[in-house]
C-alpha cells in the first residue's frame, strides 16, 4: 500500500474526529464522466454517458432495474473499467486505478458487512487496514458508531443485527474513512417501510452536517425526489433527464421521465391537442386532474373531458382513479371526498388547469 | 380428512395419505423413524467397536504363549512409547501433516478458481476433472504410481529428455527423504499420497469460498485493502472452516492408510501398516489397539488447536 499515492491523501490527512470533514465541501465537480460507456457482451449497461456531479451534493442515480445506475456506481468505486470515455474523481482522471486506490467509499445494497469480524471490527476495517493504531482506530469507530446511533453493539456479530442496524453499520463503516464521495447502492432497499422513512431523513441529515458528495442509487423515486439536490433518471444504458426533484417532477423532458416519476399521463400531439392543449407530447400530473360527477360545470378557463370510470383504488387519504376518456385512459389522484359516490362503470367529467398541461420534447 | 373448498377432485384416499397424516400431526414419529436406524449403526456398529478397541489397547500380551492377558494394564501403553515406534508416530505424523499442508496449498487456488470464476460448462468440467480420479479403485491409481515413479518410469524417462534428470537426482540424494528411486522415497510416497487426497482438499474449500459473497472482496477493496491484504484478512479467514474440513480428510487418511506405503516409499513402516501387521502376522492385538488409538488422539488434539485458533470462527 503506497500512502503516496495523491487519491490517498484524503485519507492520510491527520483529523481529530469524523465530524471534522465537515469542512466546507470543496467546490467544483466532484465526479466527471465524459463520453462514458461500458458494455457487457452485446449488452450497453451504460451508453455515452456525459455528466457532472458537483461537490457536496446529495445527487441520485434514479431508474428501473437494468438501467445502468449500479453500473454507473460501480463505476466510480472501480470494480468496472469503462469501455469508452473518461471518469474524473476530483479532477484526476481515474482510468486503471482499482478500487483501492480510490478516495472514494461504498454502502453496498447487501451491506457486505464482514460475517468473521464484530461490528467494531468491521467499522475500523478500513483504518486498521491503512495501518492505524488500535487505540486511534477504536476511537474514531466509536465516533462513527455514535454518528449512526450505534452505541453499544460495538462487540456484535453483523449476523445479531437486524436490517436496519447492519446498514448503519455498513454507513459508519464507510464513512469512518471519510470519503470525499459516499456511494450508495440503494442501501435502504431491504427496510420496511418507516425505518426506510427514518434513514432517509438521518442519511440526508448527515450528508448535510458532513458536507460529503453522496451519490444514491435507487429504483424509488419518492426516495430520490425527497433527499436529492439533483437527481439523474437512467433508462437503458442512458441519462434522460438530470435536474433538481422539482424539474425532475414538474418539467419532465421525456415520456419516460413523465410516467416513470410519479406515473404520469403522457398524452401525445394528437390527444392533447383534442383536450384544448397544445400540439405537443404532453405530461399531465395525476394530482393535476379533478373528478367530478357527468354534466358537471367546469369554471370558464378550464380544460375538461368526460369519460367512463373504470377504477377507482384506495390510497388512504386519496384515491387513485382511472377514466377512459373515448379511448384515452387518464389516471386522477383526487381527495377521497371528491369521489365518495364514484362507481366502476360510472360517467364523470374530469377537468384540470391548461397549465398543468406540461409539454415535453417529442419522440422521434 | 380434506380441508378444500376448491372444487378439484379430491385424491383417492390410501393408506399411504393416511400414514403421511399421522406423520404430519406427530413430527416427533417422524423424526425418531428417520432416526433410529442410523443411530443403531453408529451407535453399536461404530461406537461399539471403537470402545471394544479402546479396551483391548488396555489388555497385554503375554510374551512367552503370546496369548491376549485381559487385565486391565498400562503395559501396552508403554511398549507404545519406545523408540522404535514412536518413530513410527512420528514419521507418520510429519508425512500427514506436510501432504496436509501441500494440498491446502495445491488446492486453494483450484478451488477459488471454481468458486469464483467457473460458471456452466467450466464448472461441469472442474468437478468432472476433481471427481473422475475417484471413481477409479484406489489400488489401480496406487500401482499405476509405482510404475510412473519407477526408477526406469514414465517420469525419469520424461525428465531425462527434458534434462531434469540431475534435478530429481538430487531430490533423491537428499538425506532421510530421498532414495534409490521416486518409487522407494517418502517423496514418492509423499507424491502420491497428494494425489489421492487432493480432491478431498478441494471439495470443502470450494465449498466455503462458495459462500463468500463476491462484494466482501469488492468491499474490502473499497475500503483500502490491495488484493493481498484482501486475501489475507477476509478471503482466507472465511475460507478457513473449509481448509479445517479438508485437512481433516487429508490428514487423518494419511494417519490411517496401510496399503500405499506398502507399495510406494521405503520400507519402513507408517502407522496403519504397523496396526495391520501388528494384527495380522504378529498377532499383537493390544498393541495393534494402542497404535489404532494414536490417530483418534492425534486428530483430536488438532481439531480442538483449530477450534482455538478460530477455524470455525466463520461459522
């Protein structure tokens, strides 16, 4: 292990605590990827891809199974070479340097956590393996036990945990390194659902207070929308729209981004044009649609269409219904009271504002 | 007796649905059924006749009539311990342990091969090419041995063309280990008692590096640690429980063959030729006993330095 080596330098700089990294993140491009592709066989897992993810950002790599964000993760720990095109770490272009040689950690989706080693042991894994003292090492792994809200199972077996706490562990365990990118690999995919609420809030909350770039792949957009500075939707080897959650949500570029994040209608020049829009490929947000009875009047300004009620789903507070609109079938998500009388079979008249109607680029 | 509401129809009732329902509610039948058979085996056949061993290792002989004397004495025990065979304890205990260690060496990368990188077809071919030697007997390989090994054999004959001949030559002339020929050597016989015992080195450690997810190696290489030092402090201490299983077969087979040495190496003897010529033509049963006792003390006392070294920590 060459301590020279000038990627490793984040890890040899003498600090006092975990929480010292919380320097003002440097500015600048954390991780560049220019022309980027990786294939496997005949399969492009990541195709010409050209990004930035900037320093101290929590930036999300969101999309379907298969659609190249792990590859693109997996990327820049270095367990794939790219095929084409060039990965910057920092400024420093990465190509041929292994995974251990790189100032970056990774949260693994099954955390990986070492089966023959207690919790202390794996969380100082990194320090011990770059020479540290036992006394030193301990400390700082107490210290990041602590950041996750371990304290006390320091002499555990990663096997006595549950879900939850061995993924804290793979956390502290990552981030006692102090990397200057924290990669994670939908790490909160195996929890239920309210620890997954609770970690989203913590991890986001310590990305704040660390000041540490996060990358953050994941198949759930809630998640990504709700924690992400930026986020990046993948589909098919290719980035289709990078943007804040609000962009993302609410300009979405494509079809795919329209109906992928938060399933939305996406009607083409045609159809949009016969609802009163325009004579574009159009997005039109469930939550955008009001439903109301046949022959109800719509306020002047309004655009509407009258259709047959096909399905009306519970969700709680709201209710998820789908109209078919002579042939079109619209979803609404509408408040519960809107629809208490709706039947399966039923006309309604739905309406909703022409700016809600949003245009996207059109298909080839 | 059917719980449905499907209308399908239902299964004929037999008396083999109604004894699997009585097994069903009674689990414990079940289990003593399955149980007991084996259990009267190891039980009587094997521990049985392990303890009626252990016993005559207690009884003497009597010099003059050479018949058995069952009293209960440590008279043989101490015959155990003169030189002369312990000698023979001591060289079978080396021979074992350093075809054991050669064939955790030999093995481990074959074995991490197939576990890692061998998938459909290559992975067919691994066991094939692992299993096939032990599917031949065992005298047949032996033999085949003597004569690959003999001084005019197939392996001086190749490393004389080679010109490796001074090579082995000088292996041969090297004190205590070497000999007229590969075939008379405890290198010969060292040789081949890797070959025979090789598979059983490397099923188990296959076996444990199966169930080494692949991202605790990519996880130790994204915390900092080179290859090396991935091996060395994840890779190996995982694999370990499979090396502690094949060091026992490797090991304790080597404690206990009779019949290899007998054909191949010099003519000293190992330990199971002295159990069986002990038996046999001398028909010193109790001291026969006492040697056929050496192993069982020995494995032992390596199985319980595995334990505390943290060989099974994995587990």
């Amino acid at each position: 292990m060459t301590s020279g080596a000038p990627l490793m330098s984040v890890h040899t700089r003498p600090q006092d605590t975990v929480a010292a990294q919380s320097l003002a993140p440097a500015h600048g491009c954390a991780v560049r990827f220019q022309d980027v592709a990786r294939h496997f066989g005949a399969v492009r897992a990541v195709d010409g891809l050209d990004f930035d993810i900037r320093a101290g950002e929590f930036f999300s790599m969101l999309g379907p199974s298969g659609s190249g964000k792990t590859t693109c993760l997996r990327l820049i720990a270095g367990f794939e070479q790219p095929d084409a095109g060039t990965i910057s770490i920092f400024g420093e272009p990465v190509a041929g340097v292994p995974p251990y040689r790189r100032a970056v950690n990774t949260v693994f989706q099954d955390y990986a956590l070492f089966p023959h080693l207690n919790v202390l042991d794996n969380v100082t894994y990194g320090l011990r393996i770059r020479g540290m003292g036992r006394a030193e090492r301990e400390r700082l792994g107490r210290e990041a036990l602590a950041l996750v809200k371990l304290v006390g199972f320091e002499a555990r077996r990663p096997q006595q945990l549950s879900g939850g706490q061995r993924q804290r562990v793979a956390l502290a365990r990552a981030l006692v390194n102090r990397p200057k990118v924290l990669l994670l690999d939908e790490p909160l995919g195996a929890l239920d659902l309210k620890l997954r609420e609770e970690m989203q809030v913590e991890l986001k909350a310590l990305q704040r207070s660390l000041g540490l770039t996060f990358i953050f792949v994941t198949h759930d957009q809630g998640e990504a929308l709700s924690m992400s500075d930026r986020v990046a939707v993948f589909n098919a080897g290719r980035i289709v729209q990078v943007g804040t959650p609000e962009e993302i949500y609410e300009r979405p570029q494509a079809r795919f981004v329209a109906e992928f994040v938060g399933g939305s209608n996406v009607l083409g020049p045609d159809v949009a044009a016969r609802f009163g829009g325009p004579s574009r490929l159009v997005s039109l947000r469930p939550e955008a649609i009001a439903v109301r009875p046949a022959g109800y009047t719509v306020e002047p300004g309004r655009l509407h269409a009258d259709g047959t009620c096909i399905e009306v789903q519970y969700q709680g507070a709201m209710r998820r219904v789908i109209v078919d609109c002579e042939g079109v079938r619209l979803c609404a998500l509408v408040p519960a009271s809107d629809v208490r009388d709706l039947r399966p079979g039923e006309p309604s008249r739905l309406f909703w504002s022409p700016y809600a109607m949003h245009a996207m680029e059109d298909e080839r | 007796m059917t719980a449905g509401v499907l209308d399908l129809p239902i299964p004929r009732e037999s008396l083999s649905r109604r004894f699997s329902d009585a097994l069903f509610r009674r689990q414990g039948l079940l289990l003593t059924l399955l149980l007991v058979p084996p259990l009267l085996w190891l039980g009587i056949v094997y521990v049985g006749s392990l303890i009626a061993l252990l016993l005559q290792s207690f009884f003497s002989i009597d010099e003059f009539s050479g018949t058995i004397v069952r009293e209960f004495t440590l008279k043989t025990y101490a015959e155990l311990l003169q030189p002369a065979n312990l000698d023979v304890i001591l060289r079978t205990v080396v021979m074992a342990a350093a075809v054991t260690l050669a064939s955790a060496i030999l093995a481990f990368p074959v074995a991490y091969y197939a576990a890692r990188y061998a998938y459909g077809r290559m992975k067919a071919a691994f066991y094939l090419a692992i299993m096939m030697p032990l599917w031949s007997s065992y005298l047949v390989k032996v033999y085949a041995w003597k004569l690959l090994l003999a001084k005019e054999g197939a392996v001086a004959w190749a490393a004389d063309r080679i010109g490796a001949m001074p090579m082995i030559d000088g292996l041969l002339s090297a004190p205590l280990i070497g000999g007229p020929s590969l075939s008379v050597s405890y290198i010969g016989q060292f040789l081949v008692f890797i070959y025979l015992w090789l598979p059983f080195m490397i099923l188990p450690i296959q076996a444990a590096l199966e169930r080494v997810p692949g991202s605790l190696v990519e996880a130790s290489a994204d915390l900092g640690a080179s290859p090396n030092q991935t091996f060395c402090t994840v890779v190996l201490p995982l694999a370990m429980p499979g090396v502690a299983a094949g060091s026992i077969f490797t090991f304790s087979l080597t404690l206990g063959d009779y019949i290899l040495p007998q054909i191949i190496g010099p003519s000293t003897l190992l330990l199971g030729q002295a159990v069986y010529v002990l038996q046999g033509t001398a028909g010193n049963i109790p001291l026969a006993a006492a040697f056929a006792v050496v192993p069982i003390m020995v494995m032992a006392v390596y199985l319980l330095a595995a334990k505390r070294l943290g060989a099974f920590d994995a587990f």
